[in-house]
C-alpha cells in the first residue's frame, strides 16, 4: 500500500539531524589544524574574509548542483509515471504520493551522482570527465588522512617514549585494516551515522582542549597580530583554506540518503554551512588572537613546539587533543570515499558480471564441443541453474547500472 511504501522509504531515510551530522563532521576534517596558519600568512580580516567567501562560493556551487541532481530525478519520475499511467497499480500511486510529500523516491531509484548531472549538462564524454575528478579528488583525500592519521599517532607513541612502534611507515601500515573495516562495514550513508557521531564528539573534545589551552595563555596574549605578507605563502594560505571545505562531494551522496530532500535539504544544508563556518573562522581567528602568529602548518603541532618544553601540562593537553582529532578522522574515513565507492562499485561489479558471464559461455562452448550430442542452447545437467521445469538454459543478463541515462 502507499503507507506502507512511504514508512518503508522513512526508515532507510537519515532524518534532518543526521543529515547536519554527516555534513559538519564531513567538511570538519584535518584541514582545520591549517587554517590558524593561513591566517597568519594573511592577516586576521584578510584571511576570515577568505573563509566566508570561500564558504559562500563552495556553498552556492553545491546547492546549484543540488538543484540541477533534484530536477533530474523530477524530471525522471515524471517519464516513468507517463509511462505507467495506463497502469496505475499501487506501486505508481505510492510513488506519486511520495514525490508530493517530498520523499526520497526518485533518489532511490535513479542514484544520481555528480557525473550523470554533469552528463546530463554537457554529455557523455563529461560524464566520464567528471567521475574521473570525483574519485581522484576523493582517493586523494583520504590519502591525506591516512598519512596524516599516521603522522600524528607517531608524534602521540614518541610522546609517550614507546619509540619501537612510532615511525610513520609503521603506524600507518596499522591503521590501513581499520580505515579499510570501517569503509567495507558501512554500506550506506545511514550505516554511517553512529561513526560520524563519534567522530563529532571526538573532535570538538579535541577542539576543546585547545580552547582550554587559549584560555589559559589568554593573559598572555601578544598585543601585535599578524598582517598580510605578500610572499610565496600567500598563494599556500589561499589554498589552505579552500582545502578546509574538504566536505563538498559528499553534498549529493548524502542529499540523496534523506527520507524527504525536497523538504528538508535545503534547511539541512543551509544550517550546516553556517555552523561549519562559525567553527573554521573561530578556530582560526581565535588560535591567532591568542597565541599570535601561527608558524606550522598544524595548530597542534606549533603549541608542542611553542609550550611543550616549557609547560607539561599544556603538552599533555596537546598531544590528547592532536590524539581525539586524529581519531575523528578515522571515524569520518567512510564517508570522505563514499562518493568514489559509489562510482567504482558499480564498474566492478559489472566487470566481475561480465566476465562469469563469458566464462560460462566459453565451458558451454567446450562442454558442446566434447559432447556432440548437446546443443548449445540446452543446459548441462551439472551447471547450477535454478530453472528445474525444463532443460532450455536462459543466461542471467548483466545488472544494469541503477543510473537511468541523462543523455540529452
């Protein structure tokens, strides 16, 4: 029945509160540790006028792609229900009922990604232009939370004196089953909650014992700030912060993973931005305010430098710091390659698919040829088929790619 199939569509659904989850820990990643260091390079207006007009532009470009992915599915949808319309049986119903309450259906069943909008904009030589640059760019950014996963867990063991176990190879090389585990654990977005929630709270506990830190060097403060420097880190600065909006190609992935897009999206996303970019200009600006001109590339890493020999306190609560940050990272893995997983899998899977297919197709071959007396349209008696009312062999086709064609 229609309630049936819409309650079925609510429960794989993620809810609004999930959808902020996955966004804000999504663009939240390694890149913040950088931007007190950006900052320091372009001065404080300078550089937090960097972070909000690369907020408003990355925001504006995700939305409008937004946009263009729901028309599509509307657009999809529409056809199917022309098609259906000489039949309109419960199933056609449910879906119209849904689409006007602003449920996921379309999402569901066309899987649109960032190459079929791109397809259906420009063809289909962008298409594979677009999915090549999806999973490079994703592939290259989780190369950075490995290697920077294995960075920091080195300087934590060093720390702590346990130098038998701290080269970066190594620690690396260990971490490698649990980013691989999570990923092949989760299967969708939803699955991916409860690990995004860890990861949130493991990074603002992060974040905390930095502002703990702050506030205890508040009175400390240098009464000069940094200003602009018109030198080869300005460019580095610039790209610093661009690499801080590391969330913006899960936008579509999770868009699609809600119960009711078309209603809520829009609010989801809205309110995600404005909180991730009150929490990168005030990392950045208050980092900078308080501890004067960044030298490092990582926040953490300068207070090791600039306190640890001095305080041992302030050590320890940056190393715990650098520690819960680096383990949200590890928590928010899945996600961050997500948007290539769901591009390769199915490429693999109908390569996998294809070649049974010829395999079984090259035994028949050789079984007919061996045995003269069969044909090569009957069954063999030992192949594994489910078709027991007769001998006639019907060949599985190849699963089509859930994505319905955006050719123009």
């Amino acid at each position: 029945s229609s309630s049936s199939s819409s309650s079925s569509a609510s429960l794989q659904g993620t809810t609004w509160g999930q959808t902020v989850v996955h966004l804000v820990k999504g663009y939240i990643g390694c890149g913040i540790l950088s931007l007190p260091w950006a900052i320091s390079q372009l001065g404080i207006p300078l550089g937090l006028m960097g972070i909000l007009l690369m907020s408003a532009w990355t925001s504006y470009n995700c939305w409008t792609v937004t946009k263009i992915k729901q028309y599509i599915e509307r657009s999809v949808l529409q056809d199917e229900d022309e098609d259906d319309s000489d039949s309109d049986d419960d199933e056609t119903s449910s879906r119209r009922n849904d689409s006007r309450t602003g449920a996921s259906v379309a999402s569901a069943t066309t899987n649109t990604t960032y190459p079929d909008v791109g397809e259906w904009a420009y063809g289909k030589k962008f298409h594979n232009c677009v999915a090549v640059c999806i999973c490079a760019q994703q592939l290259a950014i989780c190369t950075v939370f490995v290697s920077f996963v294995g960075e920091n867990l080195g300087a934590t063991l060093r720390y702590w004196n346990w130098n038998f176990i701290s080269q970066k190879s190594f620690v690396t090389t260990l971490s490698l089953p649990f980013f691989l585990g999570l990923s092949c654990g989760m299967p969708t977005v939803k699955s991916m909650f409860p690990l995004m929630v860890m990861g949130s709270i493991l990074m603002l506990s992060g974040f905390a014992l930095i502002g703990w830190i702050g506030v205890s060097k508040w009175d400390d403060r240098p009464g000069v700030w940094p200003t602009l420097k018109l030198d080869g880190n300005a460019p580095m600065a610039l790209c610093g912060i661009l690499y801080s909006f590391e969330g913006i190609c899960i936008v579509l992935p999770v868009e699609s993973s809600m119960k009711s897009p078309i209603l809520e999206f829009r609010s989801a996303f809205g309110f995600s931005m404005v909180v991730i970019t009150i929490v990168l200009c005030g990392m950045a600006g208050l980092s900078v305010l308080v501890f004067g001109e960044v030298t490092n590339g990582s926040i953490t890493s300068f207070l090791l430098d600039e306190y640890g020999d001095d305080d041992p306190i302030i050590a320890l609560k940056t190393i715990i710091s650098n520690l819960l940050v680096t383990l949200s990272i590890v928590f928010s893995y899945p996600l961050m390659l997500y948007p290539a997983v769901e591009l390769i899998a199915p490429l693999v899977f109908d390569w996998t698919e294809s070649t049974r297919r010829r395999r079984r197709q090259q035994q028949r071959a050789k079984n007919n040829t061996e045995s003269p007396g069969e044909s090569i349209g009957y069954r063999d008696n030992n192949e594994d088929n489910d078709n027991d009312d007769g001998d006639i062999y019907i060949m599985a086709e190849i699963p089509e790619h859930t994505v319905a064609s955006m050719g123009s």
